[in-house]
C-alpha cells in the first residue's frame, strides 16, 4: 500500500521524463543567462520619448552638407590658374604628343632647338597670339595668358630649356591714388546731384553686313582649320573624308555652323569656338562651307 502511494507521488516515472529533466535542468540557466546579457548590452533604440528630439540630435540631422564632405564651389572666389603641366595636358597634347600639324613634339630636342633659339618672350607672343598651323592659345581662347606661358616654359623645359613658370601678376592701386580719386569722388558728389538734362542723341545707323569673299572659307581653313582637320587630330573629320562627314552633313548647315562658332564636345574630339581664331561668324560659316563642300 506505501509502494503504491510513493509511485503516485513521484514526479518522474519514466526514462523519457528523466531525459527531459536532465535537459531542462541544463537549458533553462543557459537562457536565462543570455537574455540577461543581452538586456545589459543592447542600447535602446531612438524612438518617441527618446533623445531623438535633443540638441545633439537635431543638430545633426541639420549639419549642412559641405560639412559632410562635400566641396561646393565658389563662384565669386578668385580663380585658380593652370600650371602648365594640367595646360598642356587639357590642350596642348592634342597637337605637341603626335607632331600634328607640324607641332613639335614634347620632349624632342631637335624639332624644339631652333624654337627656343628665338627666346621664351618670342614663344609666348606666337602661342598667345597664335603662329602659322598653330591657333591662338591652342584653340581655347578661355585660357589666360599667363597659364599659356606656363604650358610654353613646361614644353620648353623639357626639351632642355630652364624656363621659369611665371606667376600671376596682380595690379595694385597705390594708396595715393586711391585716396586722390576718393577726394575726387567726395567733391563731385555734390555736383551729380542735380545733373543736367543730357542731350538725346541721335540714333546711330544700322551697318550693313559685311560679305564675305567666297575664298573666305579657304582662307580660313588653310590658316586656321587645317591644323586639327587635315591630319584628324582631337577626333576632327578629315577634309575631303567623306565617311566622317556624312553623319555630320545630315545633321544640316545650321547645326555645323553652331558648333564651329560656339565650339562643341562630342564623343570622339573637341571642337574649340571658331577653332580658336578671331574670326567672324560669317569667315566661320564659309570655312564649314568650304569644308563640307569637299566632303559631298
């Protein structure tokens, strides 16, 4: 009778049931012991009530976004002059690396002694300026002076010459004279204060066009064109190619001569405005002409 009453008491009466104890015994610790863990470890995140509306917070959510690693560019800030390495890189390299043209190629000391022969003020005056095959300033009239002598002293060194860079001159106003014209101001000022009426002028006549010769488009070609359009250079169609021209012909006259006149980049080559020479609008257009014509 006390057998049976201790079986019916006891909590474990079978294999399985002592198997799940034992397991139990050692899963339930281990549980526990983890999710204290994580409750020590794991931070709260952000939410209604939270430290998300605090001044730290906010502020930076708002931080500007220069202040993030962006360089936003000033356009009143003072502009920055090519050396004359980036010069030549960006303009020079598309005649001076193959020879194109005519143009001596960088680094070769016997195409460039006799250039340099003639002095570094003389060099500058014919790249500013522009010279025979060459265009004034390489083509991009954008450049400064001052970084078009750069490029002439870096290409002349390196075939031998010991050109100096040249910096940028700034022209300052003396103090005198900025205070002389400051007087001069001050005691006119009451003078414009009560001006008198200026007389009207008569409207100026309106000056005919100028025509151009029908050479004109030759003649520009041969002094200024030529110099990328005959040999290909800078991805240029060659004269008279007329599979490099077709795809430009169908596009039509007034689409050529807006690239010609205000310079175009495409895919395979840069087109400099008027190709870097001081040409009229009307010279331009006879070259395209002239150019188109040969390719037809």
């Amino acid at each position: 009778m006390s057998d049976q009453h201790n079986d019916h008491e006891a909590g474990i009466q079978t294999p399985k049931q002592l198997i799940a104890a034992i397991v139990a015994g050692f899963l339930i610790p281990i549980i526990c012991i983890v999710l204290l863990v994580q409750y020590v470890t794991t931070t709260h995140n952000e939410g209604a009530g939270s430290n998300a509306q605090s001044n730290e917070a906010v502020v930076a959510r708002i931080k500007p976004v220069p202040d993030q690693g962006f360089t936003l560019k000033d356009v009143n800030a003072p502009r920055v002059l090519q050396t004359g390495t980036e010069v030549y890189k960006a303009v020079c390299a598309a005649c001076h690396t193959t020879g194109a043209a005519g143009a001596p190629k960088l680094g070769d000391a016997g195409a460039w002694s006799a250039r340099l022969a003639q002095g570094y003020d003389t060099l500058v005056t014919h790249a500013v300026g522009g010279i025979r095959a060459m265009p004034a300033k390489g083509g991009n009239p954008d450049l400064d002076d001052v970084e078009v002598a750069r490029a002439v002293a870096y290409m002349g060194n390196q075939a031998g010459a010991k050109f100096t860079e040249p910096e940028a001159k700034v022209k300052a106003v003396p103090v005198a004279a900025a205070g002389a014209a400051a007087t001069t101001m001050a005691a006119a000022a009451p003078m414009a204060a009560t001006p008198a009426p200026a007389p009207v002028a008569a409207p100026a006549p309106v000056a005919a066009p100028v025509k151009v010769s029908a050479d004109a488009g030759k003649k520009l070609y041969d002094g200024v064109c030529m110099a990328c359009h005959a040999a290909g250079v800078a991805g240029a169609p060659k004269f008279g190619d007329k599979t490099a021209w077709a795809e430009r012909i169908k596009q039509g006259a007034p689409v050529l001569y807006e690239h010609a006149i205000k310079g175009y980049q495409g895919k395979a080559g840069v087109m400099p405005p008027k190709g870097g020479s001081a040409a009229s609008d009307d010279e331009v257009k006879a070259a395209v002409d002239y150019m188109t014509a040969a390719a037809k």
